[in-house]
C-alpha cells in the first residue's frame, strides 16, 4: 500500500475543524439576523474561533512541510518498505531493520475513541526507527490512520505516546 499526502487526508484532518468553523459562522448569521449580535459577541466569536483554529493551522502547516514530497509503500507479503524522501532518494527497509515505532497520538485517539472536544485532536504521527539509526516520521497527511499503516508492519515493537499537541517538533 502506497501512502503520499493527499487532499482527502487534509479534509478528514480538518474535518472536525470545519465544522466547528461551520457553526460559528451560523451561530453568527443567526444572531445578525436576529439583531442581537452586538460588539462583545462578535469578539468573543472571533476569539473562540482563533484560540480552535490556530493550532490546527499550526501542525497542518507543519505536517505538510515535514511530509511534502515524500512517499512510503508497505509490502506485508514480503515484510519490507520503500521509503522516498523529499530529495527523491528511494530507501528500502525489511521489517527486520526496524528497532521500533513510535505511534504519538491526542489522548482520544490513544483511548480509541472517536469522540473529539477540540479541533486539533485529529492530527497525530508515528516515528519509525531503523537499525541503522534513521528515523521516518509518518504524520496523518500521509495515512488517513497511522495505527492502520503500523498494523500493517508486524514483528517491530510499537509503543504508543499520549500527547495533548501532537507537534513534530516538541516532543
């Protein structure tokens, strides 16, 4: 199975954020319609809309630039992967070469819930480990699930991290 980021990874990662996006521009119209939306609601509006969607553009943002360009295809049936960077340079690894994977998840997902308070709580990555010390981040851009693209990959030890912000950079 190849993974690559994709528009259908972004919208199912920001999915949750439309919507929450969604309903504070009704919540708006309807309150302009009914004439009740005064200075205070449009800032508290504005505020709650800010403090939701900054940090989903933040590890959207991020996740792309860390994944851009790069490309990896599992093979269960003969227990290895092919990893292209951003360079184009095409790597392949057994199963066997790898030490560990990482899985860093919100703490909905690492519960295996699918119910979400925050807008943010869909994004998550995994790191995988090889022998010979590189290390391959795969961010939900790529994999829809990155539990599902792990599954896939059996013989190496997973360990799963629960994080309330899943960014690449401060773990």
């Amino acid at each position: 199975m190849k993974y690559k980021i994709s528009i259908a990874n972004h919208l199912e990662a920001l999915e949750f954020t439309i919507g929450v996006l969604f309903i504070i521009i009704a919540f708006g119209w309807y309150q302009a319609n009914q004439n009740n939306l005064d200075d205070s609601l449009i800032e508290g509006l504005f505020a709650f809309a800010l403090i939701s969607l900054l940090p989903v553009l933040y590890l959207d943002i991020e996740y792309y630039f860390y994944n851009k360009g790069t490309q990896l295809e599992i093979d269960s049936n003969e227990r290895k992967f092919i990893y292209t960077d951003k360079r184009g340079a095409t790597e392949t690894y057994s199963f066997d070469e790898l030490t560990k994977i990482i899985i860093n998840m919100p703490p909905n997902m690492y519960r295996g819930s699918s119910f979400q308070i925050l807008p943010f709580e869909q994004y998550h990555y995994t790191r995988i480990y090889t022998k010979n010390g590189k290390e391959i981040v795969i961010t939900c851009l790529m994999a829809r699930r990155v539990q599902d693209l792990v599954e896939s990959i059996r013989g190496v030890p997973v360990e799963k991290r629960k994080r309330i912000f899943t960014s690449i950079f401060m773990e």
